[in-house]
C-alpha cells in the first residue's frame, strides 16, 4: 500500500482564502479591519524566518500586521508594559509574543500577561483551561492545523485510537484534548514511554511532535494508520552540495509511506498549517471581540 499524501500546502492556502473573505466581509460589512501584533524579543535566526513570514501572510488575507522589535536585553517590565498596551489596543484583536524568549524573561508570566480573548496562540492558562474541559478557547495553531487535516481527511475521527509522541504545552498536551474532545481514545507517549514501538503500533492516528529527526520508522506504523508529522529537523546534506541542508520531520516517511494509508509530509504538511491557523485565530477573535458570527470551519 502507498499512502494518500496529505498535502498541508495546498490546504493551508485554501483556510488562508476562507480568511481572506472572512476579512474582506469583515471591512465591508462593518467596516472592521482586524489586527495581528507579533512581538519579537532579540534576533534569533530562526524566530525572524517564522516572524517575516507571518506579517507577509497577514497583510497578504487584509489584515493589518504590526510588528514590534525589542533589543534581546530589554527588561521584563518593558516587554509587560508593551503587553499592556496592546491588551487596551481596540485595532489589535490578536497578540503573539514569539517563543523562545531570551532566559532572563520568564515566559509563563509574560504569555499570561497577554488579554486571553487575544491570545491567538491559545497558551495562556485560561485558553489551556477552557480547552482542557470543552469551553470554547483560542486553540494552539499547529494542533488546531492537525486537527483540521484529520477531518478533512476522515470525516468524523470518534471511536480512533490516536497516539501522540510528545507532551510539549505547545502541541503535544493540546493535540491530546482536541482529540478527545472530538471522542478519541488518545495516549500521550513520550521519552519515559515502555515500549513505544508497541504504543504506536495501536494507533489508527499517529501525531508525532518530538523533534527527533526520522525516529518513527514504518515497522512501529499499523497498516492503513493515518500519520501527521509535526517535526522540522534540518539536517546536512552534502550530497546536495557543500554546506547545504535538508529538511526532515519525526518520522522515517521513506518506511512509513508504504506502510500508512496516510500521511503528512516535510516539508509541505503540518509547517504551512500553523500560520493559516494563526489567522484563522486572529479573526476568529476579531469576530468574537465584535459580537459578530464566527467564520464557520475554521475554529476545533
Ligand atoms: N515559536 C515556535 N513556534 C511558535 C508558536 O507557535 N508560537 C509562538 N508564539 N512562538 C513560537
């Protein structure tokens, strides 16, 4: 059996249209523009890549897209008084202060710190909270991208085992009550897990999120299992030529694609989800701000 490839880009590309007529109804209807602040503490190479790349995709569906750069030594009360302001900012209806900060901030208190009705990457305790017993929240985008890709792919996923590798606050732990809310039976395994291969082997949908490069090989995948990838591992690759790299997710897609009945691939599957649902977040949160309906599809 080859797996079906679920194809990430394309589907992020049509929630990023969905969005972009939500946002035009939005400014012709009501005359509302909604509004995405991203916050940017120091110069990680990797954070500038993923920040350019959301206020492109932002300004690209109508929005308006306000970047905010500070210095990586800049103090704690600094970062929170910024936050503050933006909270009481009626143009800005989603707030995103990129991960990782420099290690003098601490993180729990300034991702707490942010109005959680515009904390459109669903981290703050209250978003966790709401999630964690079925409320509606703001929900993490690259789980809420997964979740969007199993149902599109299955229809209805009650009754699946799903097993996730990985219990980060980021994917891992919010990826496991998305599924049970939509009535999976879900284990969360991780690196103090007995036995993973015979773990994974149960499930009928595999979420792997443990940045590991290729650590899933196809005789661990039950045939037909459905298999979503969250890694994005670079590794060298000199057969390319010198100094060049590869991108590779957490799971061996050379093994696994004969074995699955689908798959997501790296580049191309879960990465180009994240930022679709960071804008589905922020109207969703433009809509729920104005008392206005919800775009449909687009919220787990
Ligand atoms: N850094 C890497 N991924 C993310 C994300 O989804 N949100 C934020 N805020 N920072 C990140």
């Amino acid at each position: 059996m080859t797996a079906t490839i679920i194809d990430g880009k394309a589907f992020a590309a049509r929630v990023r249209e969905q969005v972009g007529e939500h946002v035009s109804r939005l400014k012709a209807d009501h005359g509302i523009t909604p509004g995405l602040a991203v916050v940017l503490v120091g110069a990680d190479p990797a954070s500038e890549v993923y920040v350019r790349s959301k206020g492109k995709m932002t300004v690209e569906v109508g929005m308006k897209s306000l970047e905010h750069r500070l210095e990586a030594d800049t103090e704690e009360a600094d970062l929170l008084a910024l936050i503050a302001q933006l909270n009481a900012d009626p143009a800005i209806h989603g707030i995103l202060v990129q991960l990782p900060l420099p290690k003098h901030l601490n993180e729990d208190l300034v991702i707490n710190a942010i109005d959680p009705a515009k904390d459109v990457d669903g981290f703050h305790i209250s978003n966790v909270g709401l999630l964690g017993t079925g409320q509606k929240s703001m929900v993490p985008c690259t789980p809420l991208g997964c979740l969007m890709m199993l149902r599109e792919h299955h229809g209805s996923l009650s009754g699946m085992d799903a097993v996730i590798i990985g219990r980060s606050n980021i994917v891992g732990k919010p990826m496991a009550q998305l599924l049970l809310n939509d009535s999976c039976t879900v284990t969360i395994a991780h690196s103090r897990t007995k036995d993973l291969a015979e773990v994974v082997r149960r499930a009928d949908i595999v979420v792997a999120a443990v940045g590991r490069p290729e650590m899933v090989p196809g005789d661990w995948i039950k045939p037909g299992a459905t298999i979503i990838d969250v890694g994005i591992n670079r590794l060298d690759a000199p057969e390319k030529g010198e100094g060049k790299t590869r991108l590779v997710g957490d799971v061996d897609f050379a093994s696994c694609v004969d074995v699955a009945g689908a798959i997501t691939p790296v580049p191309g599957g879960v990465g180009p989800m994240t930022i679709a649902c960071l804008l589905a977040n922020t109207v969703t949160a433009c809509c729920r701000a104005n008392g206005l309906a919800e775009p449909e599809g687009l919220t787990a």
